[in-house]
C-alpha cells in the first residue's frame, strides 16, 4: 500500500469534518516527556482521527491540539525539577481536562508527574492496543513508539512507517496491522552536538540547514556534515526499509520531522500527542468504537 500525501502547512490546511461518534466535549490533556523537552497540548476529538478516515484526510492533516506548552526538560531529581513539575501540575488544572495522560520515555519523570497530577494516566505496554504484536519484548517499547503505532491504527493503516526525530530518531513499521519493531538511533542535532563536545579538536555547531557544499573550515565542514549526513542519513533510511518490506504511507513527527518533509511524505509535528489522547479515550470507552 503507498500513499502519496503533501504535507500542508498549518496556515493553509483544510479542516477535516469530524463524523458523529461519543461525546464530542471530552478533552484529554496529554503530556508527552522526552529527554529534551516536555509538551502538553489539550485534544478533544476533532484532534484525532474521523471515524471512517480517508487518505485525502490524513494528507490534509488535522488541527492542531490546544492549549499548546512546551518546556526545557531537567533531570528529574534535579534542584529544577519540583518547580518544573509543579509548574506542569498546575497548568494542567487550569485546562480542566476530563482526562490527563502521560506518554513519557523517562521513568524518573513519569513517577514525578504521578506524585503531583493524581489523576494522570501512563501510558505503557499493557494497554490495549489497536495493533497485533510482532517485537519481541513489548515491555521494552518506548510509550512515545506506542502511540505512534496506535495514531496509525486509528487512521485505519495496515501498513505505515512512522519516523520520530527528536533527540533520537526511532522509526517504527507496520506491516498487516502488526507492530513489527523498529529502528533506534541517534538524533540529527544530538549526534552533531556530541561530535563537538567529546572531540578534542572540534567545537559544537549549531544544527541548521546547510547547502550541498564542502565546507572550507572546520565549523562548516561540521555544520554542512551534519545537516547533509543527518537529513539525508534518515531519508536513506526510509528509501531502504521501503525497499526491504514493501511500499507503505511515511509518517514523520518530532521537533526535527519538518526538515524531512517531502511530497509523499506526511507531516504532523503533534503525531504522538493525538496518538497518547486516541488511547486514552479508546481506554475510556469514548470513542464508541
């Protein structure tokens, strides 16, 4: 199955009718914990996915969840922490959503939520998914690769490949409605700030674009190598994994999925947010489905 979808930039997309189904207020404030930054956004069901969805409909992309916050993450035993959680906590309240989840790949950070938000759900391997389990160890799996599965799923894919570049970047395979595993490695600007700080002899750059050129110094060297290699290194990726198990729809999210954008291609930065609300409201039995 391939699909070719244009991603459409937020100030242009068309809205997607929603089709009737549960109760239309239900907001869930959901909180996403990586290792770099945590989000909140608040997502009712025009957020998610319409009941019987079509391709056109997953091109044109959904509106984006409210209430939008974002903050620079800290150890979770750090000085830092308390405030930060408690900051969290009570911009939470103030959303008075009727559900609040957590789809986190720090464990410190999931028990430190859980001590100030009574109420909040954790996402893990032992909620009912919407997908057949091919890995080996679902325990292992990170929560942020489990809602992306999940989104997939609610758009009704049997095969999808979801690429999440953050600080990491993961891509995730579905195959006949199977979560079949994926792929883990490091992320585009991560790699290039840990090149400038354990070698010896080079300084960290800034992760930016940068055009098809030899650099002439060393910090252009380093900063087109690491846009070139990075951006290029992911799309390689894709072509091969497309190559090895067949044609599928490409999902790409994260704080540095749009520099992957491409025609067939779908973007959607707020992927794993709508994925987390999904599961929390199929949980509930909201989405009467």
């Amino acid at each position: 199955m391939c699909i070719s979808c244009t991603p459409v930039d937020r100030t242009e997309r068309r809205r997607i009718p929603m089709a009737a189904r549960g109760d239309g207020a239900r907001r869930v404030a959901t909180l996403n914990v990586g290792n770099s930054r945590l989000h909140l956004g608040l997502c009712s069901l025009q957020h998610l996915p319409p009941c019987r969805p079509t391709r056109d409909q997953l091109a044109a992309r959904l509106p984006d969840p409210a209430s939008l916050r974002g903050w620079e993450a800290c150890p979770a035993d750090s000085p830092d922490a308390s405030h930060l959680a408690s900051a969290v906590a009570d911009t939470v309240k103030n959303l008075q959503a009727d559900r609040v989840v957590l789809v986190s790949v720090v464990p410190d950070w999931s028990q430190r939520l859980a001590g100030v938000i009574p109420e909040l759900e954790i996402i893990d391997h032992t909620w009912s998914m919407p997908f057949s389990w091919g890995v080996d160890q679902p325990s292992q799996v990170g929560a942020d690769r489990l809602a992306n599965m999940a989104l997939a799923r609610a758009w009704g894919l049997e095969e999808a490949l979801v690429v999440d570049a953050g600080t990491a970047t993961t891509f995730d395979l579905l195959a006949d409605g199977v979560f079949q595993g994926g792929l883990i490695a490091p992320g585009m600007a991560f790699a290039a700030r840990k090149l400038g700080e354990y070698a010896a002899r080079l300084d960290v750059v800034p992760f930016a674009p940068a055009p098809v050129e030899i650099g002439r110094d060393t910090a252009s060297a380093m900063a087109a190598g690491a846009w070139l290699t990075g951006v290029h290194g992911i799309l390689g990726t894709i072509d091969a994994l497309q190559e090895k198990y067949g044609p599928s729809p490409v999902v790409l999210t994260g704080g540095l999925g749009a520099y992957l954008a491409g025609d067939s291609r779908v973007l959607d930065p707020f992927w794993t947010l709508r994925g987390a609300a999904w599961l929390s409201l199929q949980r509930s039995g909201d989405l009467n489905l």
